[in-house]
C-alpha cells in the first residue's frame, strides 16, 4: 500500500489521499473500545494517513481528548505529521438530545478554546461548522474563523454539509479549503451542484459516509441487531423494505469486487477515490482490521469497465430512503 497525498483545495494543506473519520470511536455506532481506538489512531498515523476528522460534540468532547491522548502517546514524527479537522457548533444536552447549530462569532471562538485544551494543541489544522445556524449568515461565522487564523489558532477554513449557494458566499468572505459532505456510491447529491461548484472555486471535497456507515461495507446483515445507542436504528437507510433493497445493491456490487479479487470496502473507497483528485475519502474504521481493509482500496484500480460495471450495478439514485431521519434532514443545508 502507498499512501499519495492529494491538496485540500487551493488553499489548504497536502493531506494523505484517505483520511480518518474518527465519529465512531466515541459516539453513535454503539459500543467502543478505547484501547483499540487509539491503537487504530496509531496505525493509521504510521500508515501515512495524516488527516484526523473529528467534531467537538463527538461524545461531548470525548472523541477530542481520545485524539489528544492518541497523539501524546504517538512518535513524535508522526505526531507533527497530522493534520486535524474538527466540526463545532452542535448543541448537545445532558441527556444526548440535540438542540440546534451556533454560528455566532463568540460561539465560534468559544468552542475553538474548549478544543485546543481537548486535543492538546496549539491550533486546529482546519476548523468548520457542522451544520449550517439559519439564525447567523455564514459570512458572520467564516469571519470569525478568519480572525481565529489571524491570531494562530486555526490554519484553514472548511465547510460541512452545505449547498452550493452557501458555498459561494462563504468563498467570497475568506479561502475555503474544503467542503465536508457525505458522498458514496448510494449518496450522490453533490453531483448536481455542489461539486461543479467547488470545482470551479478549487474547494476540495473530504468525503464522508464512503461506505454508508457500514451499509456496503459488504459486513452488515440483514440479521444485525442494532443498540439503542446505535445511530443506524434509527436510519431510514437500515430499515425494513429499504434495508433488503439496499443489501441488494450490495450483493450486485460483491459480484464486481470478487472478480477483481477484493472486498466490497475496497471497491466502494476505490469508486469515491476514482472520482478525482479533489475528492479526500474519509474512512470511518474503528478497529486495525477494518483500517487496513479500508487502506487496501488504494491498490485498486478501477478501469473504464469496472466503472461501468459499478455504474450498473449500483446507478446513482439506485438507494431506498433517506441518508438521515427527518428531522436531521431539515437542517442539512441545500442552498
């Protein structure tokens, strides 16, 4: 496996050609284990994987500080290598529930201050609201990050789950370096807009959600049994009908990987790494195994064939149901 470097748009740093999600480590996919996390972080640090992708309200800060401790305990060489992007904004309460997104700019650096003491750093690589706040124009929260990088605590300014109109008015505020926002083979709304769009401002994309949370891993069952704490319960993707049908799509695309002789994983990460160099996978691996599963899609090469073939077998649009519940998608943005 060689690990090659792709830019974080026109703006940003070089990063490795796959990044860590690091979400399932501290919250939302049930239970985990805190001893093999780090030693995955580890893993991946001395893979050659250089971007850690977190979020504040991972856990209430627990996914931070499980970085921070991760690094500490890191070489020192591959500690100063990683780069980490981190999402603020989410309002959690005591009870796990959620209460909106805070944009205002004293919000901004107020979260920022509260993850520079969890990771244990100095500054953070590149730092983004999770969701858009209807209440306070993204001009108001860009510019706020912009003052946070005047002063040394964060390097670049990224966007997550916007839509092209947002885009383009944070754009002309301050550089962007990239637009965080799911992308797979069964989630391909950023087709339309969003990604002729970065394109033509030299916005990277890191992608996240390349395996649907598990859906095409080529792992999860039909028979699973899903905890109460487990996001995916909840998931219109991983429900009923929907489920079976999106298993189907699976099965088409395991006909596909056994022929080139490699896992479903593989060729799912391969499919978002093939669609350009401004695309940054993110893999949401949570143990060593699954990591180096996930990295072994950089061997793979998908020709004019296999891609059509993949075409075939799972067409754009192909997914039955929703990426989120309802009322998680009324706050994605779509402008």
């Amino acid at each position: 496996m060689t690990m090659q470097t792709r830019p974080l748009g026109t703006t940003g740093p070089q990063v490795s050609a796959v990044g860590l999600g690091c979400m399932g480590m501290s919250a939302l996919y049930g239970d985990t284990d805190r001893a093999e996390s780090i030693a995955t972080l580890h893993a991946a640090l001395e893979a050659g994987v250089t971007l850690l992708d977190t979020g504040d309200f991972y856990g209430m800060g627990h996914n931070e500080m499980l970085i921070g401790e991760a690094l500490r305990a890191a070489p020192a060489d591959l500690r100063e290598q990683a780069l980490v992007s981190v999402k603020f904004g989410a309002l959690r309460d005591p009870d796990g529930g959620w209460s909106g997104y805070d944009g205002r700019p004293a919000a901004v650096k107020n979260f920022a201050a509260y993850s520079l003491q969890r990771l244990g750093v100095d500054h953070i690589d590149v730092y983004r609201i999770a969701r858009l706040d209807p209440a306070v124009p993204i001009e108001e929260t860009v510019g706020a990050i912009s003052e946070l990088i005047e002063k040394g605590y964060v390097r670049h300014i990224g966007l997550s789950e916007v839509g092209a109109e947002t885009v383009r008015r944070a754009a002309a505020v301050a550089p962007i370096a990239d637009l965080q926002i799911e992308y797979s083979l069964i989630s391909r709304g950023i087709e339309e807009s969003v990604l002729p769009t970065t394109r033509e401002l030299g916005i990277s994309i890191t992608a996240y959600g390349v395996l649907s949370r598990g859906l095409i891993s080529g792992h999860f069952t039909r028979d699973r049994q899903l905890g109460a704490n487990d996001f995916r319960a909840m998931s219109p993707r991983f429900q009923g009908e929907n489920l079976q049908h999106n298993l189907n799509l699976v099965e088409a695309l395991r006909k596909i990987a056994e022929q080139k002789g490699v896992s479903v994983a593989q060729i799912a990460i391969a499919w978002v790494l093939s669609r350009g160099e401004d695309i940054v996978p993110l893999v949401g691996a949570r143990t060593r195994e699954r990591l180096g599963e996930s990295l072994g899609a950089l061997d793979v090469t998908l020709d004019a064939a296999d891609l059509a073939a993949i075409e075939e077998a799972v067409p754009a649009d192909a997914a039955a149901g929703d990426r989120y519940p309802a009322a998680q998608m009324a706050h994605l943005g779509s402008k």
